[in-house]
C-alpha cells in the first residue's frame, strides 16, 4: 500500500497533533427518560460541557442517549427551528476551533510524512519478508509433518514389535519354568517344584493368559500340583517303610536307658532306704532323675524327620493338610500289621524272639509319639498315638495270651516276667497307658483266671443242662438261708415278687421262690471266684494289685455276659413258652444281683480302693430280659393269629345272635390260664407289656376282619354279631387284675368301638364330619378308614328296605371326602 504524496493538506475535521486523552468511563446503567428542561440553550450548554471527549465521539452513544430527549422535547413545543438553530451555532463554534488546532500543527504534519512513508515502505519490506518466510515455512512443514507422520507409525511398529518380543520372552519364560517344573519334580525337589508351579500359575501365566497353550499349561497346574502332591506322600511313605530296619534298634537303646534309670534308682534307695516304698516311674523317682536321653539321636540310632517335615509344610502350603494327615494315619495302621506277630513261642529256645517283638513293638510307638510331639499340633494327636498304641498292645497281649497257656516251665515265667517288665517301665516313660499289657505278675494271673473261668464255664454249662428250668422249692430252714444268702434275697424281694406279707419268715415250709437252682448255684460259684482272684495277688505289690483288680472287674464282666446271659439267651431261641417265662425271671434275678457281685469285688479289693464301679453285665442282662419279653409277646401274638385263623364271619347273614363267636371263646379260655399260671409270676411292669402288646396286637386284627369285609353283602345283622364279639372282648379285658387298674387293657379297642359306633349310626357322614363330634367320639378312626366305613354304610343291606329321597346320588366316595375337607376347613380342588 503506497501513501500519496500531499502537497497540500486536506481539510481534515478535528485533528491534533498532541495525542488525545481517552478517558475510560465505566458504562452508566440505562436511565428512564426524563423530562426535557425548558430552557433548550441551558440544556444544551449541559450536554456539551458534560461530554469530555465529543470532538472524537460527538455520536457515541451516551452523547445520541442525552440528545434524544431535547430533540423529542423540541418537536413536542414545534420549537424544532430553534433547535437547529442552536446546533448549528454550536456546529460552527466548534469548526472554527478546529481550524484553530490545524492551524498550529500543520508544519509538524508536514514534517512527519516522509516518515510515515518509510516506515510504510519498511513495512512492506517486512510484509514481503514475512510472505517469503510464510511459504518456507509452509513448504518445511508439510515435509515436517510427513516425517512425523513416518516417526509415529515407526513409534508404533516399534512398540509393536516390543510388546511382541516382550511377549514371545514371556511364552518362552513360561515354557522355560514349566520345563524347569517337570525337572525339579524328576529329581524329587518337591517344594521347590510346588513354588514353581505357584509362580507359574499366579504371575507367569497371567501374562499370556490370551494363548492357547497358555491354557493347556494353566489346565495341567492342578495336575502337577496332585502329582507333586502324590510323589511327596509316597516318598514319605517309602521313608517310613525303611525305618522298619531301626524300630528296634530304638526299642533296645530305650530298654538300656530305663535299665541305666533303674540301677539309678536302686544305688539312690540303697543309699537312702526312706525311699524303698516309692516305686519306679513314680513321682518321687521322677523328681530324682535327671536324663536328657533323646529316643532318635542317640549312641545307638539316629532319624532323621526331614522327609516328613517337607511332606507336611507341603500339605500346608496346598491347604490339604487334612488330607495328609487322614493318608498318613491310615498307613501307620496299615503299616502295624507285622510289628507284632500273631504267634510267638515262649519256649525256652525262643525267649530272645520274645525280646525282639518287644523291641519292635517299643521303637515303633516311641518314634511314633517322638513325631507327635515334634510336629504341628493337630498332624498327629496324642490321642491317635495312644488308640494305635492300645491296638498293637492288645494284639501283643492277645499272641501272648495265646501261647501263655503252653508254659509249663516257671524260668520262662520268670524271663518273660523281666522282659515284660522293662518293657512296661519303658513305656510309661513315653506317656503310654500300659493298662492292657501289663507284665508277667498280670499275665500270670490271667492265666490264673482263665483257668477259674474255664472251671466255671463247665460247671455252668453242666448244671444248666441239668436244670429243669423250674422254680425251686426248699424244705428247710437252714437251706432256705444258705440259698437267699447266696443270691442276696431278701424278704423284700420276696414280696415284690408276689409273696404274702411274712411269708419269707414265718418258719413255714416248703417254701418256693421265682427262680430256678441255677441263679444261687452261679452266685456262690461268682463269689468264690472273686476270692480265689484276690487271695493269687496276695504275693504281689500294690502297683501290680490295682491293675489286677480291673482285671478282676473285667473277668466277672465277661463271666457274666459271655457265659451266663448268652447261654441263656440261645436257651431262649429254643425253649416252650413255660421255659421262657423262667428264664425271664432267672434274667432278671441275675440283673437284680449283679450290684451285689460289684460290691463284692470292690470289697475284697487288697488296695482298699473303695471307689463304687458299675459292672457292664448289668446292661446286657437288660437287653436279654428286653428279648426274652419279646419272645413271650411272640409266642402270645402267634397264639392269637392261630385262634384269628379259625374266624369265619358270614357277612350275610340274616340271623343275629348273643353269643360271642367259637373262636373268641376259646381264645379267652387259653389266655386266662396262660395269664394266670405261666405269667403269674412275672412282675406287674412285664405283665403289662405282654397283655397291653396281646390285646393290641388282636384289636388290630379284629378291625382288619371288619375292614376287610366284602362290599354289597354286609347286613346289619352280621354288623351285630361282629359287634358282640367286641362286646365279649371288651369285658374279658375288665376282669384282668393288673397292676394300676386295667385302664391300658381298655384304650387297646377304643379304635374298634368307635369304628363299630360309627358304622352303626344312621347319621355317618353328618356326625364324622362334625369337629365337636368327631373329637368327641371318634378321635381314635383316622380319615381313611372313616372313609371304608362310609363306603360300607353305603353298600350294607338294611333288613327294611327301601331308601328315602330321590334323585341322583353322588358317589360315596367323593361325596364324603368333600363333605370331610369342608369340615375340616380345607379346599377341594
């Protein structure tokens, strides 16, 4: 753009040279129009002395804003004329002072524009410049925007390609430890194989989790995991199977050390003879010694746990450590079967095999309890040590219980005796109960013991055969005391068995007591026994005495359930009803005596232990009368079924009668002398049982024969007969005596009546289906059978005929379970 030269200045309107001040007012809110003053030229003279800076903006806003008003007000008074007039004297006024301002600065204006024009012409310059840079810089742009446009899809294969290298990395990281895994398993480093496998499957894994053979890994971990887990436990196994070799290299560095504690203990009693009444093991003998003797690190043998240490902190580490534990009790009872031998000879020549099964037998439950206390709590308890221990100690004691009885030669005894008791002393040491096995002092004695009982057994089995299962009759007085003191009878028993009042001593004879010969035979035999016990351990120790007393306790247990109440109890099997009332009494008797057997033991105790015990014979001897009050029920019902076979009802019949049926009759005949001759002398509680079960056993079967009853030919003439048999049932029962009335005997035909009460209303359906009645009369019939009554109602024939009412009838079977729901507040579908 060029600027013209000027020669001579245009009249320019209100120029300065001096720079013009803009003063910036802040914009004024709106105004409502006010009213015009009256005086115009005093109105005008305000507006321009208010108005700074009108000669740059004489039509700005603010300026047109005040103007409106007085041009409106001039028009309004037709004072427009003068209007004008006063803006052109103001128009004027101000030209000349322009022309005055470009007067004076017209020489500097003049002076300035050569200036201006270089500088303009600089401009240009720099335009163009500017222009030039413009297109090189647009042309290095593009070029700059293509090669960053290269460099981000280059970025972006790289990245590519590093996210695949730091993939194809990560596959082979992960190949490489799964091939490390199956390495580590081969050469049985098993944690370290379990951690692998951990790291593999939560962090490895997870990173190439989209691939397929990713997930064939990932599938496969738990399988590794179970076949580290399975290889762990049989490596332990295999390691507790070569231990077999040092059980009794343990069992024999144990006895050494207890016969070294023993020979301690007598220098300490022979040093200080106070002590001689304390025995080894004891307190006192405890508080003496001092030994730091570790059973599996020794002179002798030495085991190492660490197999089992890494197969359980493996287990722990999978949370299966239940699992574990339930295999590895499992193996050490499967693995006890050759730790003791089912046969062992004590014959002279074999004493040292004895010692060897001792010996096994020791290292075996030493290790085993060594691993319970040096493992985590719950892996193997105490109390698992302690079953497998009683196991294998009962079986030792069973294979030499078996062959005690071939000794013939005391020095084997005395040996055995030794051997045994180091073996016991040595046990204790390790927290073992050696209750069931004892030493030779207590299997002398069961030998001893066996012999009594096989001697008792005989005589038994003897005397039985020769019993005629009768009550006994005695004919004198000093009998009579030798047998009730025999059997702890006393006159009290005597009448609650059924005896007068004095009858046990009023000197009369013969007298007769419930029971047969063989319960005073077997208690005098008992009683004997428990002396012959006690006077064999009069030798011995007080240590010794307090086991065998148990022991005393259990052999007349077992005298009592195994050779008493069982022989009975086959006796029972294959006996006449007569026999087996007897026996019943006989059991309860024996049952009644055993308190008194238990006494009897617990007095003749040499410990003096007076603590009372509970022979568990007691609760056999219960269970045996409970099935020998069974076989009584049975041979009643049976009885009763024999006399229901031979009911033949007419049905329909036209002929009533008064007389009970044949059948019933002799029914009550047989039971009443069965009741008042074979049971006489049974207790009122079992009497009760036989003829409430006897009773409800042939109700139920007399309301079966009504229920059975063929439909359409049932009169109420055969309704009738059948309903004096009830009838005679139903009085027979009320002339039984039993003990607390004969109320029980009468609710056995409750059902029946009221079916029969039932049946013979002529309002079945009404009163059944009635809440107050029903629970009033017949709440004993269930809805079914309620529901054969109304069937059989419907169909029996009347002796007079014809049905009043008209109409279709509902059939009787819908109609009465309708009529039965509505009365019971049900909803019929």
């Amino acid at each position: 753009m060029k600027i013209p030269n000027v020669s001579t200045p245009p009249a320019v309107p209100s120029l300065t040279t001096k720079p013009l001040t803009v003063t910036k007012t802040k914009p004024k809110a709106k105004e409502e129009p006010q009213e015009p003053p009256q005086d115009m030229s005093l109105h005008l003279q305000q507006l321009m002395l208010s108005t700074d800076n009108v000669q740059n903006n004489s039509f700005s806003e603010d300026f047109l804003e005040q103007l409106v008003p007085i041009v409106k007000d001039a028009i309004k008074t037709k004072r427009t004329g003068e209007l004008l007039d006063r803006l052109d004297g103001i128009t004027r006024l101000q030209d000349r002072k322009l022309e005055q301002l470009c007067e004076g600065g017209q020489g500097d204006y003049l002076v300035s524009m050569p200036k201006l024009s270089q500088i303009r012409s600089g401009a240009d310059r720099q335009r163009g410049a500017l222009q030039d840079l413009n297109f090189r810089l647009q042309q290095s742009g593009g070029q700059l925007v293509t090669r960053k446009k290269r460099l981000l899809e280059a970025r972006t294969v790289r990245e590519n390609l590093d996210t695949a290298i730091e993939t194809v990395e990560s596959c082979l990281q992960v190949l490489e430890l799964t091939n490390k895994t199956h390495d580590l398993i081969k050469a049985k480093k098993h944690f370290a194989a379990l951690k692998s496998l951990d790291d593999l499957q939560n962090v490895h894994l997870k990173e190439v989790s989209d691939y397929g053979f990713a997930r064939m890994i990932n599938d496969s971990v738990p399988q590794l995991t179970s076949l580290v887990q399975e290889d762990v436990v049989n490596d332990t196994f295999k390691w507790l199977s070569s231990l077999r070799s040092v059980y009794p290299a343990i069992g024999q560095a144990a006895f050494q050390e207890t016969e070294r504690l023993r020979q301690e203990w007598r220098d300490e009693v022979h040093r200080n003879p106070e002590l001689a009444r304390y025995k080894f093991n004891s307190p006192i003998e405890l508080s003496y010694r001092s030994s730091s003797f570790d059973p599996i690190d020794n002179h002798s043998v030495l085991v190492e746990l660490d197999p089992l240490y890494e197969c359980l902190h493996i287990h722990h580490t999978l949370r299966k450590t239940d699992v574990f534990i339930k295999k590895f009790d499992e193996f050490r009872r499967s693995h006890v079967q050759n730790i003791v031998p089912t046969v062992a000879s004590m014959s002279s020549a074999s004493e040292d095999g004895v010692a060897e099964i001792l010996q096994n037998l020791a290292g075996f439950c030493i290790l085993d309890r060594t691993i319970s206390s040096r493992t985590t709590k719950g892996f193997r308890p105490q109390s698992d040590v302690d079953d497998l221990w009683i196991s294998l100690s009962q079986k030792l004691m069973g294979t030499l219980g078996h062959e005690l009885a071939s000794v013939q030669d005391q020095a084997v005894l005395v040996n055995l005796k030794a051997q045994l008791g180091l073996f016991v002393q040595t046990m204790e040491q390790y927290r073992f109960d050696t209750v069931n096995v004892g030493d030779f002092l207590l299997l002398s004695f069961r030998k001893f013991s066996q012999f009594l009982i096989s001697g008792f057994d005989k005589d038994f089995n003897t005397g039985i055969m020769e019993d005629d299962t009768n009550k006994i009759t005695i004919h004198d007085a000093d009998r009579y005391e030798k047998i009730t003191r025999a059997c702890w009878w006393t006159p009290a028993d005597d009448e609650a068995a059924g005896g007068k009042p004095g009858a046990a001593t009023d000197g009369v004879f013969p007298k007769t007591l419930p029971f047969s010969p063989i319960l005073p035979l077997c208690c005098a035999k008992i009683t004997h026994l428990i002396h012959q016990h006690y006077a064999f351990l009069d030798e011995f120790n007080v240590s010794e005495v307090t086991q065998t007393e148990d022991y005393v306790q259990q052999a007349m247990d077992s005298l009592l359930n195994d050779i008493i109440c069982d022989t009975l109890l086959h006796r029972l099997m294959t006996t006449t009803r007569e026999q087996i009332v007897q026996i019943l009494i006989d059991l309860q008797q024996f049952e009644r005596v055993i308190p008194f057997i238990a006494q009897s033991i617990v007095d003749g105790r040499p410990s003096q232990r007076k603590s009372k015990i509970t022979l568990k014979a007691q609760k056999k001897f219960q269970q045996a009368s409970a099935k020998a009050e069974s076989r009584i029920f049975e041979h009643v019902t049976q009885t009763v079924d024999n006399f229901m076979e031979l009911e033949d009802y007419d049905w329909s019949t036209t002929v009533s009668s008064d007389e009970p049926s044949s059948y019933l009759d002799e029914m009550v005949n047989f039971l009443t002398i069965f009741f008042n001759s074979t049971l006489a002398d049974l207790p009122f509680a079992i009497k009760n049982y036989v003829y409430f079960g006897a009773f409800d056993h042939l109700a139920s079967s007399l309301l079966q024969i009504l229920l059975n009853a063929p439909r359409g030919l049932i009169t109420t003439e055969a309704v009738h007969n059948y309903n004096v048999d009830i009838q005679y049932m139903e009085q027979f029962v009320t002339t039984l005596h039993l003990d607390g009335g004969n109320a029980s005997l009468s609710t056995t035909f409750i059902e029946i009546r009221q079916c029969l009460d039932l049946l013979m209303t002529n309002e079945l359906s009404k009163e059944y289906n009635n809440p107050q009645i029903r629970m009033r009369r017949y709440d004993r019939i269930k809805p079914e059978v309620a529901q054969q009554l109304m069937d059989m109602s419907q169909t029996m024939k009347q002796p007079q005929s014809p049905q009043i009412g008209g109409g279709t009838q509902q059939k009787p079977t819908s109609r009465f379970m309708r009529m039965y729901r509505n009365a019971s507040g049900a909803h019929e579908p």
